[in-house]
C-alpha cells in the first residue's frame, strides 16, 4: 500500500506523533519530577498509541478513546493551572503541554472522521 492509498494515514501519522510527544513528555517529567508512577503511565500511555498507530487497521473506536483521553489531559490542565500549585515556569509548561495535546486531539479526530468519510475500514 502506498502512502497515499492508506485512508488512515492522517490518523497514523497523528497518532504517532502523540505517541512521540507522549514518551518525550514522560521521560522529562521522570527525569524533572518525583512522580514516578505518573511518568510510567504517560510513557505506558505512550507505547499504547504507538502500538495503535502501527496496526495495519486501526480501530476507530479505540482511536476515539485516544481523543477523549488527550480532551481529559488537556481538561485537567485548567484546574491545575488556576489553583496556583504550579510555579509561573510550571504553568507555562502546563499550558503549553495542554495546547499541544489540543492539537494532536483535533488532529486525530479529523483522521477519524477523514476515514470514516472514505467509507475505510476500522
């Protein structure tokens, strides 16, 4: 299959960049944080969506999940950032963080909708 008969390479492609941002932003935040446990869930989360967007078929359904989770993240962001337990860096960082999350979540739901326009399998 050629990139450009694959329906689900927008999709892919989004969803791989999610998984590289996902395992770059776990690794600092291990590597800056003592919340090891949260840094392993990102990054678990990270080598999930890598291993969806490496499917040969990827299944909307679960990519979808991938969207709210990124909706969740970003969501979650808002209280964080306005209780003030974050230093001024730590709330850029945040905000920062939440709008590419944003992006790669608007990104992923386009591909979906992209391949159920097509009429593609998933």
């Amino acid at each position: 299959m050629t990139p450009n008969s694959d329906p689900q390479r927008r999709l892919r492609m989004s969803l791989a960049g999610n998984a590289g941002f996902s395992v770059l932003s776990g690794l600092v935040f291990a590597l800056g944080s003592s919340a090891v446990a949260s840094a392993i869930g990102l990054l678990g989360f990270a080598a999930s969506i890598g291993w969806l967007a490496s499917r040969p078929t990827i299944f909307l359904p679960v990519a979808m999940t991938i969207v709210w989770c990124d909706l969740a993240w970003v969501a979650g962001t808002i209280p964080v950032v306005m209780a003030g337990v974050l230093s001024g860096t730590g709330n850029i960082a945040a905000v920062a963080v939440a709008a590419v999350v944003l992006s790669f979540a608007l990104l992923q739901y386009l591909g979906i909708r992209r391949v159920r326009r097509l009429g593609a399998t998933g």
